[in-house]
C-alpha cells in the first residue's frame, strides 16, 4: 500500500480510529476489526498498519500500553485518546460530506 | 486529509524518538515480533502445523526489516534520527575495516591540507581587505618616459600639494619615497642594526586612512620646518625588537645619527611600502646628506579619489596637471614624462597573483586526486561489500536507504579527513610562513580564518560527494540477485565496477602528469636561474657594509679620501687581491637609473629611442674586484678625476645598440634627450662585458662614471679575497677602524648570499609544487597499486586456470605488468596533452624555459610510468604466488 496516496492513508488513520471507538485493541486485532468493520473490504498489512499506528501515537491521537493478548502473549495495546476521538468525529463528517458529494457527482449506477 | 494531532505530543514523540536511544527501536520490533507470534498462533488455530503456520505468517508480513525500516521512517525527527542512524552505522564500518580507512582518510586529508593551506595564502594575499579605508578609491601614482615607457620617474614634493590643489578628481593626496624602503641603521644603547625605513610626507596615513594600534601616526603637524623628528614603527618590528612593550612611545632612537621619538605602531598587515618597519618623514631626511635634496624632494603620489572616480579618469587628470606643472618647472623638465597609475592593492598586493593562482591549480588538481583516490578505493571496498549489501537489500532494506547509508559513510569519512586536513593545513602553514621569502606581501595577514574553515569544510563536503557517489550509484546498478546467487562474498567486480576503477587510475595518472611536469619546469628554471651566467664571478667575493657619520662626511671630497684610504689599505693585504666600494646592493632591481640620453649625432626623435641605463659610479678597481671583463678600450684610472676629461664606459649592449657596426671608444654622450647646451658630453674610453649586478633575470645595459667625477656616496665595499668570511671581517673592521674610529662595519657577508633574496621567490614556488608534485605521484602510484592489487586478487582463478593449464611464471608477470603499464601509460599521455595547456599558467613564473620544455613533460610522464612499474611490482609478485591446485580445488 506504499504507494497509495494520502487520501487513502487519511482512509486508514479514520479507519484505525474507527476500530478502537469500542475498546482498546493490538496491532493484529485492529487489522482484523478493520476487516470486520469494512465487511471483508480492506486487509490491512503489517507494512501499512504499523507506520500508520506510530504516526498516530506520536500525533497524540492513539495512546499505547503492553499488556497480555488473549493467547497469552505480551502486546501492544492501542486506544484512542480524547484528542483522537474529536479528531475522529471531524474526520467522519468530512468523509460523509465527501461521500456524499461523490455519490452526487457520480450519479445513480445504471 | 490525514488527521492532525497534537503538537506537542508531536515534539515530545521527536525528543524521545532522537534522544531516547534505541529504546523506541526495541519497542518497535517487541510489537512486530508480538504481531508475527499471534499471527502465528492465529494460524496454528484455524489447523496449520506451527512450521507451515510460521511460514505462511512471514509469507504475509513480508520483510520484518522493511516494515520496520518503513515504519521508522514515518517517525518524528525520522530524517535526523536516520542520519544519526547512518552516522553511527558508518563509524561501525570504519572500525571495522580500520586499514582502509585510515588510508581513505589520509588520503583525503591529504588533498584537503594542501587546498586549505593555498586557500589561507589567497585569503591572506589577494581576498581579504587591506587594512586600509575603502581600499577601492586608492592609487600610486609616478611617471615614465612618454616614448619608451621606461624608468619610474618621481614627483615633487611640492607637485603633491600643487595636484592636491588644482585635482577635482582627488580628494586627498601625500607622497611616499619613489624606491619603496631603504636601509637605514638604527642605534639604540650603542648598539646598531638595520631597520627597512619608508619616507613619508605628512598626509600619507591619513590618506590612507588608518590609525594607530598604539600612540598616533605621523601627521601634516610633523611634516613642517622646525617640527621634531618623529617615527612610527611597524606591528613587526614592534613585537620583534620591542617585545610588544606599551612603554616604547616616546622612546628615543638614533636614526641615520639623529634622535627620533617613537610615537606609534601601526596595526599589523601595515606593509606599505613592502617590507617597511620605520615611517618617517622625507623632511628628516638631511638636505646635506648624500642625495638628500633627492630623497627630501623625490616621492610617488599616493591620493584617495573622490568615490566614483575611475583609474582612466585620474590618470588623465593627472596627465594634464603635471604637463602645467612641468612647464612652469625650473630648472627646465628635460625629459618628456606621463604620469602612470596604479590601484593601490596592485602596487602592494604586486605581481605574486598569478602564482598564487597556479600554485591553487595545482593543488586543486591534487585534492582531484586524492578525491579520485579515495573513490576508487570505497570502490573497490563496495565491491567486497556487494554481498552485505545483496543480503540486506533481500531482507527487505530499501535501495535507497543502502545508498544514503554508502553516501554519509563516505560523508563521515570526509569531515574525519577534513578534521584531520585542517590540523595538518594548520600545522604546514606555520613551517611555510617560516619559510616564505621577504617578498612575499601581507604574510602578517596569512591565516586560517573563518572564511578558510567554511571553505575547507565546504570542500569536505563536495570530496564526501565526489568519492561517495559513484560507489553509490553502481551498488545501486548492482544486480542483486546474481550477486547472491554467484557469491558476492568473494567479491568479483562486475564489468562496470573495474571499469570504473580503471578510469579513475587513468585520470589519477594524468593529473599527477600535469602537477610534475609543473614542478619540473619551476625545478629547472631555479637551477637555470642559479647558474646563470652573472657576467661576473661570485665566488670569493664579499660585502661590507658601512656606517658612515654622515655629519663628519658631508663633504663628499672627504669621504672619497676616506675610501681611498680603506681601499689602499685592505689592497696591502695579501689574501685580498682586489677591493672597490659599491653603492647599491646587487640583485635588488634598485639603483640610479639614466633613463634617457643622446649621442652625439642623434636627432631628439633617435634618442628618444634609447633604452633606459643603469647608472654606476665607480672607482677604478671596480671591473678587477668584480671580475667583469673589459672588452675594448680601458677601465678608469686615477687619472680619471675631476677636472680631467669626463669619461664614461658603457656595456656591450649599449654600445652595440648606439653606435652598431663601429668603434664607440671616443664617441660622446649626453644624458637627456631634450636639447640641453648646459649639460656635458662623456667620451667613451671602455666597453664592458653585460652584468646582471642590477637584476638576476636579466643583464640591464649600463653607463659607467668614475666616482671623481660624478660621485655617490658608497656605503659598501667589495672584495676579491681568498681569505674566509671571518677572517675577511676582522680584516675589514681592523682596516676600517685604522682610517676612521668612527665608521663602523656593520656586516660582511659572502657575495653569494645576495643570491638568497632574488632566488627566494621563484624557489618558494618551486619548493611548493614540488611538494604537491610528490603528493601527487605518491596518491597515484598508491591509486595503481591498490587496483592491481585488487584486480590480480579478484582474476586469481583466471591466473590459476592459465598456471594451471601451462602457462609460465614469467607469461603471468608479463600479463598482470602489461595491464598496469597500459594504465599509466594512456593516463601518461592524457597527462601530456593536459600539462601542455596548463603549463601556460606558469609562464610568468619560467626563467629561461619554456612552458612546453619536452625534458620536464616528457620526464614527468616517464616518471609516472616508472612510478607505475614500481607500484605492480607487489601484484606482480602475488599473481605469480598463486597457488593454482588449492585455490582450484577449494572452488569448484
């Protein structure tokens, strides 16, 4: 996904965001959210997925703690911090507003 | 459309990311590593194997490296921490491998000292700003023969106030003595010395504009009758005679026999006119003195002009000024002059820039070489690096990671060179300072200055790109995966590497060509210079120094008594065959000019024509004492004396040039070329052989008069004596002393050490690019042996197979030395063709040689090629050691 272009590296910080609105999750459970939440859409790889959880945290918008994985392994718990759930509000209306501007211009699918 | 964040979470995550050492790096890879596991364990649930699971999971995450290497480089600060990275990882490196990078490092330090050292000389000289205000809107003015162009010819004294009154161009003027500084013999406590003293009128420091360090400058206020004799000495001989002692204003020396108070220093880099250590004013000097009425009256204009004026411009107001003043001159102007203008920074800075500028050529051309150098030799460890960096490349590290890291290794290996070039460019510069001849100008202001260090660290930097790039960009050509699948390891060069490698031996060779055949041509015009042929015989001759009472010798009819008494006096000596007294030291270029005259029969128009004469006025010894043959006629006699018919010799030159094809012996001459009843005609008696007594680089024609009739004051004598140094000094003051108590002999030195001063300039070049020639033969011969040493290591197996298959030890030499030869060789005629356009650059610099003298190019390019056998001597060797069965058996 290295090359993909900001606007879908903006798709997946919201997406990040998004799969931590419920609780706090390690690097493989937020991939694996993601694929829930985005029924199967996007399968976020380890190249793609740890550059962007670091840029988050050091944005302040993710916070991290270590902690036992249900298979008892130590990892990396990751969850929003109340900057990162505003930030995620505001990302949200603007990709509805995009959204939506997109569908308009597209027009129905004949 | 990225979310923002927090700006200050932001910089905390910088800091700690920069200062919190590889803790955010371990921490990094924990959560990899915990990412993999529970992949993994994910896998092994839905029913894989833990083998086929583990496999699948690193399948899936792809590189570990590179998901690390791309997650870093997202990070805060990620560019500074990645070069901090690099910089530590290429410190690992030159550890490791600390043979090669000494080398690499010496090398280009190496380069780097020379280019500093030449770079603080140029600074020092040429660049930076006298210490004078606004250097731009001063000028040196004097004059010359309008028809010839020869001979500086001074103003008045009373010219600099009459110019500074009419000018509308100058704002400001003062004169300054016409011959630059004299010697004069300064006493204090008894004891004597020589200083370098400069006449001066009062205006001159505050035309220039500068002020003292210490007490004030001489003023207008000093420069009246009646005003008392003061003196401003120089920062050098402040700190050299004086120690730096504050306490030396108004401290009283004897000058020339009067009292003067010192009453200021001047600021170091004060060096005008060159060499001076004394101001005073021409109004000190004694009109009764010898030629005091010259030096009282006779001085060059120096003037401050009105911003904006141009050189073209003063010198044409200049022109018509002192045709009014000349006309109302009396006695009458007989000689048709123009006044001539110069910058001041020409006349101080003077004729060394174009050395300077080619010794820069020359070490550049080093630095070149060093930077070739070091690039062939991080070439060559690239090469047994390829397989590092085939691995780390396949482990998922990015090209461009691998060749930053290659750029900012070869980036710390240049500022270690530049640490080291700096040190040893400080160190070479103070040997070099005490080295530098006198003529050399501002060296007070030579040093490594901030201007200096940002250059040398600017040219660590540009050597850092030169070598690293091109190792660079070939690892990155590299086919990684036929590197690892061949065996990097071993290192086998590919094509474009060896032939990278074999370009740069070429150029090393071509360059080192050109700065040889350079230091051969400054060699050999040195020695050309050394064994000229003086046209007089400098072996057993000596030179005394007197100092006469000028008080007691006003009378000039006694102080031609008084020579004539030590003459006949040091003649009684057995060891001293001849002895005559001198007025100007030789070799200095100065002296009494006649810069025209007219023989008889000559029409104004042909007389104007005649070149411009050395004056000597000499005593009847002078021809035997000198060893200068009279060709025809006679030398002077005792007869010769005033009252008597006026006679003159001239040299060979002269004669041949005025009367071509006759008998000059009894034909006249007058000095002048404007008709002038009054003055008198000289009848030749002799024609003597040319001398180079005036100046070493070329015999000057010259007029003889004998001291009865036309006397100077001599301050010298000359003797022919077999007698030793000390012996001939003891003579001397014994001798001396017997006639007058109260002259003294101040030095008595060997005649040939006058040759030191005219020789010091061009064997201070010399010696310079000499020292870089060596450089560079040594860097190249270095650069050939470091390839062929590769080059035989990385063909062993083809050496082997060719042993192995019958091929004979000698067969093998003869292959490997063919290949080193034809290196040098093509980088030997490159190096030919380049040193025949540049030796044009030293042609100011060449006495008697010209800038395409075959035996110092040709000789440099066999050197080179010599050098070059030498250096595969060691390849050679080990290509013939090879031991083909094991090394065979061991690879296939």
């Amino acid at each position: 996904m290295e090359s993909r272009t900001d606007l879908l590296r903006g798709t997946l910080d919201l997406l990040i965001l998004r799969s931590l609105t419920t609780a706090p999750l390690h690097g493989l459970g937020i991939s694996r959210r993601i694929a829930q939440i985005t029924q199967g859409s996007f399968d976020v790889k380890a190249g793609s997925l740890f550059p962007a959880l670091y840029r988050l945290e050091e944005r302040g918008l993710l916070a991290a703690e270590w902690g036992d994985s249900d298979t008892q392994r130590r990892a990396k718990f990751y969850r929003l911090t109340r900057l990162g759930r505003k930030q995620m509000q505001v990302e949200e209306a603007n990709w509805r507003r995009v959204a939506i501007a997109m569908e308009h211009a597209l027009g129905p699918t004949s | 459309m990225t979310p923002r964040g927090s700006a200050v979470s932001w910089f905390v995550a910088l800091v700690r990311n920069l200062f919190g050492g590889g803790r955010r790096d371990a921490e990094l890879r924990a959560d990899i590593d915990s990412y993999v596991e529970m992949l993994v364990d994910e896998k092994v649930a839905g029913g894989l194997t833990p083998e086929a699971a583990r496999r699948r999971a690193l399948i899936e995450v792809g590189s570990v490296d590179g998901v690390k290497d791309s997650t870093r480089s997202v990070r805060a600060g990620a560019p500074l921490a990645q070069i901090g990275n690099d910089a530590r990882y290429a410190l690992r490196m030159i550890r490791r491998d600390w043979t090669f990078s000494a080398v690499a490092i010496v090398t280009l330090a190496i380069g780097i000292a020379g280019t500093t050292v030449m770079l603080a000389l140029i600074q020092g000289v040429l660049l930076r700003p006298l210490p004078v205000l606004e250097q731009d809107r001063l000028i040196v003015a004097w004059k010359e023969v309008r028809t010839s162009g020869s001979a500086q010819y001074p103003f008045g004294k009373t010219d600099i106030e009459a110019v500074a009154d009419a000018s509308r161009l100058l704002v400001n003027t003062a004169g300054v003595s016409r011959h630059g500084v004299g010697r004069a013999v300064i006493v204090e406590n008894g004891v004597s010395a020589f200083v370098n003293d400069a006449l001066i009128t009062g205006g001159f420091f505050d035309v220039l504009g500068v002020r003292a360090i210490l007490g004030r400058t001489i003023t207008r206020a000093d420069d009246v009758d009646g005003a008392e004799n003061v003196i401003v000495i120089s920062h050098r001989l402040w700190q050299r005679r004086y120690g730096g002692s504050r306490e030396i204003l108004g401290r009283i020396v004897r000058l020339g026999e009067q009292p003067f108070t010192i009453v200021g220093v001047m600021p170091p880099d004060s060096d005008y006119p060159r060499g001076v250590e004394v101001w005073r004013t021409t109004r000190s000097v004694p009109a009764t003195g010898p030629f005091g009425d010259a030096a009282r009256q006779e001085v060059n204009l120096v003037a401050r002009l009105r911003p904006g004026v141009t050189i073209e411009q003063a010198t044409s107001e200049l022109t018509t000024l002192s045709e009014q003043l000349d006309a109302k001159a009396s006695p009458k102007v007989t000689v048709d002059l123009r006044p001539v203008v110069r910058s001041y920074e020409d006349v101080v800075v003077g004729d060394i820039r174009t050395s300077l500028i080619a010794l820069l050529s020359a070490v550049g051309l080093v630095l070149l070489i060093s930077s070739v150098n070091a690039a062939n030799l991080l070439l060559m460890r690239g090469e047994t690096r390829r397989g590092e960096l085939a691995v780390r490349a396949a482990l998922g590290a990015r090209r461009s990671t691998i060749v930053r890291q290659l750029i900012v290794e070869s980036l710390v290996l240049a500022l270690a060179a530049g640490a080291v070039g700096l040190a040893v460019a400080w160190w070479s510069l103070q040997a070099l300072l005490s080295l530098v001849p006198d003529g050399l100008p501002r060296v007070e202001s030579i040093r490594i200055d901030a201007t200096v260090l940002a250059l040398t660290l600017a040219i660590a930097f540009m050597t850092a790109l030169l070598t690293g790039f091109a190792p660079a960009l070939l690892s990155m050509k590299a086919d990684l995966v036929s590197q690892l699948r061949s065996g990097g390891a071993r290192g086998v060069a590919g094509p474009s590497a060896r032939h990278g490698r074999r370009t740069l031996v070429v150029a090393q060779v071509a360059l080192a060509v050109i700065i040889v055949a350079g230091a051969g041509l400054l060699i050999r015009s040195v020695l050309r210079l050394q064994s000229v042929d003086m046209g007089l015989a400098v072996d057993h001759l000596m030179l005394v120094n007197l100092d006469v009472p000028q008080a007691k010798y006003v009378d000039r009819g006694r102080h031609a008594q008084f020579l004539d008494e030590v003459m006949s006096q040091l003649e009684s000596v057995s060891s001293i065959s001849a002895a005559t007294p001198v007025n100007v030291a030789p070799f200095t270029g100065q002296g009494w000019d006649v810069p025209t005259f007219t023989a008889e029969g000559q029409n104004v128009q042909e007389a104007a024509a005649n070149a411009s004469l050395n004056l000597e006025s000499i005593h009847p010894n002078y021809f035997d004492t000198f060893d200068v043959p009279v060709i025809r006629g006679r030398a002077f006699t005792a007869a010769d004396r005033e009252g008597s018919q006026e006679v003159a010799i001239v040299s060979e030159d002269v004669a041949a040039q005025t009367w071509p094809g006759m008998d000059p012996i009894g034909k006249r001459l007058k000095i002048g070329h404007l008709p002038d009843p009054k003055t008198k005609w000289y009848t030749i008696v002799g024609v003597a052989a040319s001398t180079r007594y005036r100046d070493l680089m070329r015999a000057r024609p010259t007029l003889y008069l004998p001291a009865a009739q036309f006397q100077m004051t001599a301050l010298m004598l000359a003797l022919r004596t077999t007698a030793s140094l000390d012996l001939a000094a003891s003579l001397a003051r014994d001798r001396v002393h017997a006639v007058d108590p109260d002259v003294h002999v101040i030095r008595v030195a060997q005649f040939t050490e006058m040759l030191d001063e005219p020789l010091a300039r061009p064997r201070f070049n010399a010696f310079l690019l000499t020292v870089f020639g060596l450089t560079a033969l040594l860097l190249s011969t270095i650069g050939l042996y470091a390839v062929m040493a590769a080059h035989v290591r990385q063909r062993d197996r083809e050496i082997a197979l060719r042993l192995a298959l019958g091929a004979t030890a000698t067969s093998v030499r003869s292959f490997v030395l063919a290949e080193a030869l034809w290196l040098a060789g093509l980088g030997a005629v490159i190096g030919l063709v380049g040193a025949a356009a540049a030796t044009r650059l030293l042609r100011g610099m060449l006495f008697q040689v010209d800038p395409l003298d075959p035996s110092s190019i040709l000789g440099a390019a066999l050197l080179l090629i010599a050098a070059s056998v030498l250096a595969s001597y060691g390849p050679v060797r080990q290509a013939t050691g090879i031991n083909a069965s094991s090394l065979l058996r061991n690879d296939y």
